[in-house]
C-alpha cells in the first residue's frame, strides 16, 4: 500500500507540474537537504518569534498487518529555524506513545539532525540513539524524549520519524498552530473505505482541503499457530484528504481565555465502525446512552451506586441526626463529604479506590468524593446522579459525539422537592448548590443507567455582585479618618478563601499596598472566611493626615479599588472572551474635604453604555462646599463575547480605566 501510495501521490504531483509547472501544494522542503540559503527565513507572522516552524509534514495511512488485522502508519518530518535562546525550548521534543496492557505504539526510523553555518558552509551535527530517553507518562502513555545537539541561535534543526500503532482509534490529530509561527503545515491521511473515522475540525484558522481517492490491495497475514500463516488480500477503495496552511500566526495565550486548546488550529479523528468486505457494521463509537450504560456498570464508575451500601447505615445515621427534611439531610451530608474528605486529584472521573474506602480513609480524587456524595444522597432517598464535564482549562466537550476521553471532572446533581441542585464537595470551601468556575464550561452530560442527558454549565449564569463603600471624614485632630466595607460577591469570596486558608492576618497585612496615598489602618476584620455559604466581608478602619507643607494633594477616590489597567491590552484576537462570570460591582464613597483645603480639580462624571444593554459603566462624581461623592459601577449582563466584540470591549475598559485612576486635587487654602 505505502509503494501504490507514493506512485499514486507522483501522479497527482506530475498532473499538477503539467498544469501548471509546480505543484503549489507541496513543501519544497527536503529532508536532510540543507544549504546556506536555508538559514534565511523570512516572516512577517510574529516579530519576536523566537523560533520558526519552516516546514511540518504528517501522513497517516491505515496498512494491513502480521496480525489478522490493520495497523496504523504515521509519519512526521519537521524543521525549525532557531532565531533567539529563547527559541531553545523548540530543540526538546517529546512524542508520546499509547500503551494498553502488553501491547505499545512502536516508534521507528526516528532521524535528527543539527544545522549550524560556518564560514558560509553548512555543518551537520547528528542525534545520536542513546541520547534517547523513555519516561512513562501514566498507565497509557510512554514519552521517548531526546534534545537535539549543537544547538545555538542561528542553528536550523529537522527531525523524522514514523509511529506504528495497532490501535485504530489512535489515528494522529494534526495541529496547524503551536507557539511558534509556521510557514508550512501540512497533513494527509489515507482511510480504506473499510473504516468509518469522524473528522472534527476546530480553530479559526482556514486549511486548503482537497479530496481523493484510488483503489489497492491490503495484504493481511493470519497467524496459524504451528502451520503457515494465512495470507488474506484484501481489494479496497482508500479515501484521502490533504490539508494545508501556509504562513500560520502563533498560537498565543490570552487574557480570559479558558483554553488555547479550544480555539487552536487542527484536525482530530475519531474512529466510528468498520465493515470489511460486506460483513456486519461494528460500532466503535456507540451513542450517548450505551455510553452511559457503560459507565454506570462500570466498577470504577457507576457500579457502586446501584447497591445497597448497607455499610454506609450507622454513620449516616450520626450524620443527619437531628435532620427532619430531605433538604436538611441533603445539606448536612454534603457539608459532612466537604469538611471530612480531601480530594487527592481534581482531574479524572474513573474511581481511584472503592467508595466504601475513599469514606473510610477520609480522601480520594474528585470521583471519589463526588460518586461517594451520589451513593450517600441515594442512601437517604434522595435523588442524585453523577454529571461528566470537562472543566475550562482541559477544554470543551463534543455534543454530538460520546468522545468519553475529553471529560476530566464529575460532580454531583440532586433532585430536592423538584429542584435540582448541583453539588461538588472536592472542595472545602464549596457552598450547597454552588460550583467553581472551572465547572461552567459549557456541555456536560448526566449519567444515569438509562442514558446520558445533556445539561449545560454556562459562565453567562453566574452572577457575581459585589458591593464596596468607603466614608471619609474629619477628625478633630486636624487628620481624616475612615471606614471602608466591602461584600464580595461568591466566586471573589471563594478565591479568598483559597487564597487565605482560614488564616486572614497577611491580608490584613496588605491593605495599605495599592492606595494613593499612605494611611494608617486602625481596626481590620475579614468575616465569614469559615462559613462557606455566607459571602465574605472586609472591614476597616484607617486614618491619613496630609502633610502640613503639603500646598497640592492628589486623590484618587477609587482608593486601591477599580482597574489599573486595560486586560484588553492587545491590537486584535482571534479567540472568544471567556470571563468566569458575569459582573455588578457598585464603588461609592462620601468624603469629606480636609480642613484648610478646597478642592482644585475634579473628575467629570460619564455614563457609557455596552452593545445596548450587554454592559454599562458609570463614574458619576458630586461636590459640594464640603464634601465629595463618588459612585462607580461597572456591570456586564454576559460573560462571554465573540472575537468580533473585542475591539468595543477594548475600548468599554479603556474608559474604566482612565476613569478609575482620575485623580482629585486638593489645594491648601
């Protein structure tokens, strides 16, 4: 097949020449063909790249085996230019290999080489195989991991080699971006019509696609244990498809962004049914319901909530003493799983133990603990069911294919006097009915013995309201002396939380850093750090006097509240703004003006409104022959905005931002 493959490929390539003179489809690149010109790569993608992908080439085909069966043949040719020091990370490569029990990937004809240009000739540098490591990953994957030699800036390095997998499902994905820009990117796969493979495309980026197709004979050898094998050949149409991107920007973090990953540039595949030779169609993929039945027979999933857990009787009993209500037994269970469980591992759904000794040992991973809060919930009659989801940061999930491998999270849904309440208590700071903001990225699915039911977690629903004032006033000592107060909204009060771990005196510590002016804090308190449910809220006292030969004061009334800076910084994006959740966040201060001063300037208020009613901001400024009075609100009615609202909501915080960092001038009678 691979011999039909590249004849076939050269006919096509002699087509093209005769059309048109070059085939404008294919690299110019050749492995391990190198001269002085190639150190000259121009680009006008990312001025401070610190290195660039010239050329990147993979091609899978699907070959039969020695086996009775079919393998998977992919192979990968890549060459960088290394422009900077900063560029050395792209000399590491690691490639990983999938495992299942006894059987591995296999990689092969791995080549390496250095280019470094010395008086005007080319100098090669070889990798050489024992500088080839192997380090196991996890249960699944093997990385063999090697760093080319001779390596310094200027140097251009290529590299090759070939992977050949027994595991149809793994056929390679290909990524057109990566941190790096690329001038070149190009990937092909060849599918006997015998396999059905799910194509799903993502990123924003276009590829030149084109399609194909030739006829060829598979040769499969069938072991016959002491006789000869049996040779079986095999008449097949095979199905190609090309892709190509020339000139690809890199790939780069930015700010709200739940994950590049989403967004980047690429093909993945997934392999749905075969049929060989008119026989019977073999799903791969199943649907959403096998799937869920699946995971609730599984032992490291489902299959421990559908006993009986008789063991689990005298300590709930201890539990809920004293609870007369679902609703009470519901929350005193999950405050019970919450404060007397720590989570080991918030990534993965599949069980790392049993229930009955995650409850015993007091830990777990997150399936643990949450499938151990399903089995309790149901222990006391009420109705709970496990929900997959991915969480932001590992990207999103496919609704129209049962994709399990891309779920890395399960939580808990309850149903309480017909109400639903999703629950995590992974989490010692997590209130009843409420989920972080990693959870709400999107589709997730319920899972129950007789389906997976969608549901959706979306940043657009979670509204997160916080409230700040500050009173301002003389005293009788000539000075100013205050009281600032401030409610956080839930999700703030939960990264305190985190952030402090029961202990508040560092940040009481901190409050002076980031304030206009230096003052003396006289009274702090930091309430309802320990009572999850209850948002937190921050006090103090201070007090400022303005030096005496001090003719001008500068003021700003925001104190260390409010933007310092635009976190739309860049000219463009090509990803969505993903915020965590939607904002109300109110600013208001009464002051009065120090005695002996009279106020020289002053802030002019503005009101601006956001796409209609998506958004607004006020900064609404008053004086009086005594006092001042400041309210700032900012409000986003949604969380999420399409690359296409960057520039409006660039220019929405560039006003906050110049507002809130106006200045007051006080002026010394």
């Amino acid at each position: 097949m691979k011999k039909f493959a590249i004849l076939f490929a050269g006919t096509l390539l002699c087509a093209a020449v005769a059309a048109s003179g070059q085939d404008k489809t294919k690299s110019t690149v050749k492995f391990g063909k190198v001269s002085p010109d190639d150190f000259t790569v121009s680009q006008s993608l990312d001025s401070g790249a610190s290195a660039v992908i010239i050329s990147d080439i993979g091609n899978s085909v699907i070959v039969g085996n020695i086996k009775g069966w079919f393998s998977l043949l992919y192979k990968r040719t890549k060459r960088i230019k290394i422009i900077s020091k900063n560029g050395f990370d792209a000399a590491k490569i690691e490639i990983p290999l999938y495992s299942s029990g006894t059987a591995e990937e296999t990689l092969d004809e791995l080549k390496a080489y250095t280019y470094n240009l010395e008086n005007g000739k080319v100098e090669m540098t070889k990798l050489e195989a024992a500088t080839v490591f192997k380090d196991k990953l996890n249960k699944n994957y093997v990385v063999r991991k090697f760093t080319f030699p001779a390596v310094r800036e200027g140097s251009v390095i290529e590299y090759s080699y070939t992977i050949k997998s027994d595991f149809l499902s793994n056929l390679q994905p290909w990524y057109f971006q990566s941190e790096y820009p690329t001038l070149w990117s190009e990937y092909q796969v060849d599918l006997p019509e015998f396999f059905n493979y799910v194509t799903i495309n993502q990123g924003y980026l276009p590829s030149e696609v084109k399609k194909g197709d030739y006829n060829t004979k598979f040769n499969i050898s069938i072991p016959g244990g002491s006789e000869r094998n049996e040779a079986v050949s095999l008449d097949g149409a095979v199905h190609t498809t090309h892709w190509l991107s020339r000139n690809v920007p890199p790939l780069k973090e930015e700010e709200f962004t739940s994950a590049v990953k989403n967004y980047v540039s690429g093909v993945e595949f997934q392999l749905a049914s075969y049929r060989i030779e008119g026989g019977m169609v073999h799903d791969q993929m199943g649907n959403w319901m096998l799937m869920g039945q699946k995971l609730m027979d599984n032992e490291y999933f489902g299959a421990g909530l559908t006993r009986s857990n008789g063991w689990l009787d005298d300590d709930i009993k201890s539990i809920t003493k004293g609870a007369s209500t679902k609703m009470e037994k519901a929350r005193l269970i999950f405050a019970y799983v919450r404060d007397k469980l720590t989570c080991t591992d918030h990534d993965g759904f599949y069980l790392e133990t049993n229930l009955k000794d995650a409850f015993k040992k007091h830990s777990g991973n997150v399936a643990d603990i949450n499938l151990l809060l399903v089995a309790m919930l149901r222990h006391e009659g009420i109705a709970a069911d496990p929900v997959l989801l991915s969480t932001r940061n590992n990207g999103f999930t496919s609704e129209l294919y049962p994709l399990l491998q891309r779920f890395n999270y399960v939580i808990c849904s309850a149903v309480i006097d017909s109400n639903y309440y999703s629950l995590d208590a992974s989490s010692p700071y997590n209130a009843f009915g409420m989920l972080p903001t990693q959870c709400y990225n999107g589709h997730a699915r319920v899972i129950t013995k007789e389906a997976a039911m969608p549901v959706y977690f979306e940043p657009d629903s979670l509204k997160e309201k916080e409230f700040t004032s500050v009173f301002i006033s003389n005293d009788e000592h000539g000075g100013l002396q205050g009281v600032y107060k401030s409610n956080l909204g839930y999700y703030k009060s939960l990264g305190l939380r985190n952030k402090l771990k029961g202990d508040a005196s560092a940040y009481v510590r901190g409050i002076k850093s980031g304030n206009s002016f230096d003052f003396k804090v006289v009274h702090a308190t930091v309430d309802s750090l320990a009572q999850p449910d209850m948002p937190v809220a921050i006090t103090y006292e201070f007090e400022f006097k303005p030096s005496a030969d001090e003719g001008i004061v500068y003021f700003n009334p925001m104190l260390a509240e409010g933007y310092k800076k635009n976190p739309f910084s860049a000219a463009s994006r090509t990803y969505p703004v993903e915020m965590p959740y939607t904002t109300d966040d109110t600013y208001l201060l009464n002051m009065e003006i120090p005695e002996g001063y009279v106020v020289e300037e002053i802030p002019k208020s503005v009101r601006v409104a956001y796409n209609g009613d998506e958004g607004s901001f006020e900064y609404l400024v008053q004086k009086s022959t005594s006092s001042i009075q400041l309210r700032s609100r900012i409000k986003l009615n949604k969380a999420t905005f399409t690359p296409e609202d960057y520039n409006s909501l660039r220019d929405f915080f560039s006003v906050v931002v110049k507002k809130q960092n106006e200045q007051i001038v006080l002026k010394k009678k």
